[in-house]
C-alpha cells in the first residue's frame, strides 16, 4: 500500500516532530556521555534510542507520551550504568569489555585474534589505513572496547624506551597472552 490517509502523513509529521525535539532535549539536559561510542553497552543505547524515536514516529499505538517516556528511560538507564561504573570497578568490569592487545612489538597474537574473533585481514587492512607497510613497523594492535582497532606505531630508534602506558588496561602480562 502507498497511501493509507492525510491524516496518518500528519500525525508522522507532527509526532515526528515533536519527538525528535523531546529526545534532542533529553541527551542535551543528560550531557555528552550519552551518545559517546566508548564500548558495545553504549552502542546498543544509540541503536535503541533511534529504534524507539522510530517506534514513536511510526507505529499509531504508541503515544507520544509513551514514546518520550520510553526514550527518557533509556538515557536513565545508561546515566544509571555509567554512573555506577565510574565509581565500582567491579560493576565497571561486569558491563564493560577490557581492551584486547592484537599485536605486540611487531607479533601478531594469534590466540588473542582467535579469541577476540579479528582476522589477520583485518589487522592489516587497519595497518595500511595508518601507513604502516609491515607489521614489523608497529608497537601494539589494540582492540579497543568500542570495536575500533588501535595501531601504536613504534618511535623511531633514538634510545627512546617505547611503551604500552597509554594503552589503558595494558601491562606486560596481557601483552604476553596468545
């Protein structure tokens, strides 16, 4: 069917748009943290708010109201969980991954690839993406908590000690894991 009625164009139209500025006034009063693409929980309340904006402009059953509601719980729920998070360690470690160390001083950590499930394509195709020509090239391959892989390029030979520091939840011992 094209066309149901003028009236359920209106309502799209009008609900649209009230519902776009209801959610666009939630994540401006719950702050940057809402949106941000720091690891897999924070993606699926980005997929959920825009699934449910959706539901709210499409589906007649669902009151706009009902709808606002429904986004205003879920930007809660991540304030709830961000805001435990930061302050339990525990809690932090039950709803957030750790980043995953691929490559380490020019290696590539099979049993940490088969693990996280990245193939050696992969891998590479984010080496060229850098302009990094070997493997050899490179300090660390991190897999990062939100999916992105990270390429740490090693400093140039002038004594300089090259370090996994800056590589949050790294240390010698899960660098060494295959």
């Amino acid at each position: 069917m094209f066309f149901s009625s003028w009236a359920d164009l209106g309502r799209v139209l009008v609900v649209g748009a009230l519902a776009y500025i209801c959610l666009v006034i939630i994540l401006r009063v719950s702050g940057k943290r809402t949106l941000t693409k720091f690891n897999a929980f924070d993606f699926v309340v980005t997929v959920a708010l825009g699934s449910t904006l959706a539901t709210i402009i499409l589906n007649k059953s669902v009151s706009l109201a009902e709808g606002v509601l429904g986004l205003a719980l879920l930007v809660l729920l991540q304030l709830v969980i961000t805001w435990a998070s930061v302050r339990s360690d525990r809690f932090q470690s039950l709803v957030k991954a750790q980043p995953a160390l691929l490559v380490y001083k020019g290696r590539i950590l099979e049993g940490a690839m088969r693990a996280e499930r990245v193939t050696r394509e992969e891998i590479l195709a984010v080496l060229r993406e850098s302009g990094v020509n070997d493997v050899a090239e490179v300090e660390a391959v991190v897999l990062e908590t939100d999916g992105t892989l990270s390429v740490i390029k090693k400093l140039p030979n002038d004594g300089a000690k090259t370090t996994l520091a800056n590589v949050p939840g790294m240390d010698k011992a899960s660098a060494y894991r295959s």
